[in-house]
C-alpha cells in the first residue's frame, strides 16, 4: 500500500512541476535576477522525488537515478538521504547508484534549502534490492534413470515469460528457448542437466538452476521378487507380503503371475495376501513403463499353503491312572513342523471362564507329586512364535489319581504248602488297578534275581524252601514303590524214591523158570505203580514177572510209583538187571554138576594111588607135600589151568633129602618116587567130601 502511495505522490509532484514551468519564462528569456521582477509566493515550495526506472525490484548490478524536483525555481542546495542517514559527497539535483546492491535496499529522500532559509523535505521512494530468481528445474518424464530409446522431457519454470532460458548439460549449452525433449535417448544423453533465465530487457541473468542427473543403462534389469515374512509354510489366514523390486529407476507399473498365468487383480510394486489354500503356488512378476520399456520376468517364489495342525498330545509315562506322589508326564508336539510355543488346558470347556490355563509353555507338562486336585481332562494348543498363528486344542487326555496305593497281591500255582523237589511251582503277583508296573520278588526278605509277574520254580529244590513275597514298582525320574504283598510260606521236601524187590527166593530157583519183581515206595501214600524197561513204559502193577523168552537180551528194569496227592510221583527206582537172576537156576544147576563129577574124579584118583603106588617103609616115609592150593592161591596164580587141578612140578619130583618116619621107613635123595601121568595127578577141587579152608580145596590123602 505504501508503494502506491508514493508512487500517487511522485505523480502529483510531477503534474505541478509541469504546469510551473507552462506559467514560467521562456529558456530565451533573460535569467538573471537583475532582470527577472521579484515574485511573491503565497505558499511553500514543493519538493518531490523521482526515479528514472519504476521497477518493484532491482536485481544486484543494475543502476538507478533519482531526481530531486522543486516547483519553485531557485538557488537551491541538495541534500540526499538513505533510511534517513545523510549521504555524503551528493549534493546535486541528482543522485545516481551506478550498480546496486543489497545495501542499497531503504528508504531515500531529498532535502532543498535555499541560502539561510528553511529546509524543505521530499517524498520519500523505497528501494527493494533482491538476486534474480532462480529457475526451478524439473523432469517432466517419470524417471531419471532411463534406457535406451526412452524419452526425456525437462521443464525449468521462471517467475515470468520476460524471463528467457538457457539449457546446460554438464556446463555446456545445449539451447536457449523453453522446454529440452529428448525423444530418443542414446548413450551421449546422460548427465547433469541445469538452466539459466536471462531478463532481456533489463540484461539480468539469474543463477543456474537445481540440477537433474540423468543416467542412461544398457540393458533393462530383470526385477527381484522378494517375500515376508519368509516362512514355508503359511498357515490359513496368514498375511504375506511380495515385493517386486527393479534395482534401477523408478516408476514402474507391474505384472504378477501365479504358476505362469498373469493374475489381472494384482497390481503394484508390492501384493499383500491374506493366505488361503488356493493361494498356493509359484509368483512371479514383470515390471514396464511407458510403452518402450517391459522388464523379463522376475525369480519364482514358491508360496506353499497349508491348514494349522492340530497338535498331537500324547502321554510320556505309560499310564494315565496314577497314584497319590506318583509323576505324570504329558507331551505336546506339531506333527512335521517346528517352532511352536505350547499352552496347556485342564478340564477345557465352552466358556473360557470355567478353563483353567496351565502356566506352563513347554512342550510337556510334568506332574511331579499327584493329588486329587490334579484328576482332569488335559489338551494343548500351539502358537507360532512371531507369527499370528494358533491352533486348535488338541484331543483331550484324561488323568485320574487314585486315593490310595494298589493292593498286591501273590498266588502260588500250584496251591500246596508242601512240594516236592522236581515239583515245577509258579508264583503270579497281582496288582488290582493300573499297569506300567515293574516286579520285584523277595525270598525271605532278601531280593530275588528274578523279575516280572510271574516267579517261576521249573524244579524245586529243598533250599527254595522259604516265605515269598512280591512289591511292584514303576517311573523312572520318580519311583512309586506299593507295599508288599502278604507272605506265601513254601516247604519243599525231598521226593520219596521208588525200590525194586525180587520176590523169587532161593528155594524155587529149581521150581521156575521166571522172576517176580515187586515195586514199593517208602513213604505212605496209595500209589499206582508204572514199570519201565529200558525206559520204555510197560504197564502199571505192584509186580512185574519176567521171565527167559520174555527178554532174552537181559534188559534194565525200573519202576515208579504215581499217586493222586502229593507227591504226585516218586523218584525212578534204580536199575534192575535180569541178567544175574533169570539165569540163576541154570547156574546153580551147572555148578552143582561140576562138583559132582569133580568128586567122582577124586575118588577115582585116590583109588588109582592105592593101587598102583609102591609101599614105602615107615621111617623113610616123607612128609607130603601140599599138592592142592586154596582158592585164593589158585586165584593168584597165572600158570593155573583150572581152580580145581594143579600139575606136579619137577620140585614136587625131586624134592631134596629129608630124613621123616613114615612106617618105620627112612627115605633119601635116591629113593624114587611113583611119577603119574599129569592128567592122574589133577584132582577135583569140588566135592561133598572135601572140606572147604579159606575158599580153597584140601587134599583127600592121609
């Protein structure tokens, strides 16, 4: 406002200045005061200031010149002044800036005294002094990188259209008039490109403007595709990301394909996909811009799809009824994935409110000490970490906790209290409730090496005697042991063993011709008796006959006794063989025979001596020597034909001289002595006469 009120003021001044001058003398006209008549004026004079250019602004460097008028002509004296300091060295009409700068921005006026009389003051006129605007640069096409053939379009924008351009790239004109189009880029087009604004009129060129670098590429890049979150696999309701990226330039527009097909509803530099089963597949994508310029297409990221799973519990312990202090332990997993946090669930229903969530994350959950409290139903459910991702609860697993421990209890099979040896017994040890259970046996209170539900004896013998008793634990970290079961007392006595009598006496040796064998057992108890030959089973019977055409091979017997208490069967008789009694008779017979004609022998031989032997006088008769052995000697000797004869030796013959009385007869070393043959000097060992000394036979002679 201030600007058009000088501006009024600078006019008016001038209107006035103008119609003085019509009234005033004629430049012919004598000036000198000596001839010009005084002029009264009713009114002070006026002052006004004028520039020569009427610009709002001048630009550094140019000029400008003010002009100081008064209405009234006379001797006057100038004063100039800028934002009201006196400007020294200027007291002309006039007052010229020859280049202007910003310190020439302010407030001038003039001041006009004339002699010693009063000072008159001017209009004053602002000055704006400011820097030629800079023209602003742009791009009129979307991308500064561009490639081959492509188009470039730069505009540079100026405060007005007296304002010229100059077009640069890297320094170097190119062209002067409004809007640089390159319509087909080569190599040669890339650079730094600015402008300048010249103002004709007035020779002011302005600063150059920002810059815009242009690169140009070879060949045009194939885009990247890129997702994220990268996980494999998504789950249902899962959000993913794609980001096609181009490494060079920019504004694109952009092609996605899923399994080769173009997808028309996916546009941009990047997709956003809430994930469902028929999202899966291979996405790629093709970046273009303007009609010239279409990318290959980018990498294939496979996009695998697939439900939440439900997740698998599972006890880690064998059983799920358990007892009071006992420890349980349940696992939770995903079946064929990994990374899951898991939250645990006892009695799940409905309503949140009645759930009671487990404090535990892990994948199991242990129950260390059981007590009632803990009896429920038991499930799990997942959670991805960092991801949104939740399943389902997993079935339900019921565990109970019994009030009190199990009751064990032993049984023997069979039942009696009083076995035998070779008896096979059988000890089961029974637990009324649950399973999982360990066996431990104990005999006498000492710990048997034996394990399971079943303690087998497959032969007893006395030393199992005892008092048997079972315990049953299981666990691993923590053992839960039951109390013992009552006390099973076992005696196990020696089996009684079967004998084999012979009926058969001496005195029907020569009556029969078999052998009666009689089977007993020396204990009370009504057996059945089973005879066996050869170990082969015969028939069952108190006796047994056998007899020659029987078993003429002479085999072993034997026979046991069986009884429907206990014992149920006795021991095997020791072996019977036949051959020393079926025979029996026909020895006797035999011996009896060899003693009678040994006797008769005998006889005939002492009757052959009578007759046939010299008498021999009573002094000389020898002592005779002991021509029979005993049993014994015979038995001793190896050179002896037959227990029952013995040859005369040469000794015998010639025995040395001995002076004896026999009848009065003395005999010497030439006597001679009646020889016999040697089959008259055998005699019979047996006989009914002969008188039996240590086993041996004596000599019948006197």
């Amino acid at each position: 406002m201030w600007f058009l009120q000088v501006f009024v003021l600078i006019y008016l001044t001038t209107v006035c200045a103008a119609q003085d001058e019509s009234v005033s003398p004629t430049s012919s006209v004598e000036t000198d005061e000596t001839f010009m008549p005084a002029t009264a004026y009713a009114n002070n004079p006026k002052v006004s200031l004028i520039r020569n250019l009427d610009y709002d602004k001048l630009y550094p460097e140019e000029s400008i010149e003010f002009t100081c008028n008064v209405n009234v002509i006379s001797e006057w004296k100038y004063e100039w002044y800028h934002n009201g300091m006196k400007i020294e060295g200027s007291s002309n009409k006039n007052y010229n800036i020859a280049s202007v700068t910003h310190a020439s921005n302010g407030e001038y006026e003039c001041k006009v005294q004339r002699g010693e009389g009063p000072v008159y003051i001017s209009n004053s006129i602002s000055v704006q002094v400011a820097d030629p605007p800079t023209p602003t640069l742009k791009l009129e096409t979307p991308w500064s990188d561009v490639f081959k053939t492509e188009v470039l379009k730069f505009s540079c924008e100026v405060p007005s259209a007296e304002w010229t351009l100059t077009w640069y790239r890297d320094q170097h004109k190119l062209k002067e008039g409004p809007p640089l189009e390159i319509t087909s880029v080569s190599d040669a087009d890339g650079g730094k490109y600015t402008c300048k604004a010249q103002l004709t009129s007035r020779g002011v060129w302005s600063g150059p403007s920002n810059p815009v670098v242009i690169s140009v590429y070879d060949r045009i890049p194939t885009p990247t595709l890129n997702i994220e979150p990268l996980f494999n696999p998504m789950y249902i309701g899962e959000t993913v990301k794609l980001n096609c990226t181009v490494s060079v330039s920019s504004d694109w527009s952009y092609e996605w394909y899923r399994d080769g097909t173009p997808d028309p509803h996916k546009t941009g530099k990047e997709i956003s996909i809430k994930v469902n089963l028929s999202d899966k597949g291979g996405y790629s994508c093709k970046a273009k811009r303007g009609e010239k310029t279409l990318t290959g297409r980018s990498n294939t990221v496979q996009l695998d799809v697939q439900e939440i799973p439900v997740p698998l519990l599972k006890p880690k312990t064998q059983w799920l009824d358990v007892f009071p202090s006992e420890g349980v332990e349940l696992s939770c997993s995903m079946p064929g994935s990994s990374g899951w946090t898991f939250t645990w669930y006892k009695n799940p229903a409905d309503d949140a409110k009645d759930t009671t969530t487990m404090s535990n994350e892990g994948e199991s959950l242990s129950i260390t000490n059981a007590k009632a409290m803990h009896r429920g139903k038991y499930t799990c459910s997942g959670k991805l970490k960092e991801r949104f991702v939740s399943s389902k609860n997993s079935s339900e697993v019921t565990l109970y906790v019994y009030d009190e421990k199990p009751t064990v209890t032993l049984q023997q099979n069979p039942e009696d209290n009083l076995m035998h040896t070779s008896d096979y017994i059988s000890f089961t040890c029974h637990v009324n409730v649950s399973s999982g259970w360990k066996y431990v046996w104990y005999k006498d209170k000492i710990p048997l090496d034996t394990s399971g539900i079943v303690h087998n004896i497959s032969s007893a013998k006395t030393s199992q005697s005892g008092s048997y008793q079972c315990q049953v634990k299981r666990g691993a970290k923590t053992t839960f042991w039951s109390e013992k079961s009552q006390a099973v007392k076992l005696t196990i006595a020696e089996r009684p063993k079967a004998g084999i009598t012979l009926l058969t006496g001496w005195s029907e040796v020569f009556s029969t011709d078999s052998l009666v064998l009689q089977c007993d057992v020396d204990e009370s108890n009504n057996w059945n008796y089973t005879w066996f030959k050869e170990d082969k089973e015969l028939y069952s019977s108190l006796k047994y006959t056998v007899t020659p055409q029987d078993d003429p091979e002479q085999s072993l017997y034997t026979c046991q006794g069986f009884s429907d208490k206990r014992p149920l069967y006795s021991k095997p008789s020791d072996s019977y063989r036949t051959k020393n009694l079926l025979l029996k008779r026909r020895i006797l017979l035999s011996i009896s025979g060899c003693l009678f004609f040994g006797i008769i022998a005998v006889f005939i031989g002492c009757i052959a001596l009578r007759i046939f032997r010299k008498p021999v006088a009573v002094g000389d008769k020898q002592q005779e020597p002991n021509l029979f052995l005993t049993m014994a000697q015979l038995k001793d000797r190896n050179d002896a034909p037959c227990p029952l004869v013995e040859y005369i030796t040469d000794a015998d013959l010639n025995p040395p001289d001995k002076e004896g009385e026999e009848n009065g007869t003395s005999y010497n070393e030439t006597t001679p002595l009646p020889i016999s043959s040697p089959e008259e000097q055998a005699v019979t060992t047996n006989g009914k006469d002969t008188t039996e000394n240590g086993g041996g036979m004596v000599s019948f002679l006197h």
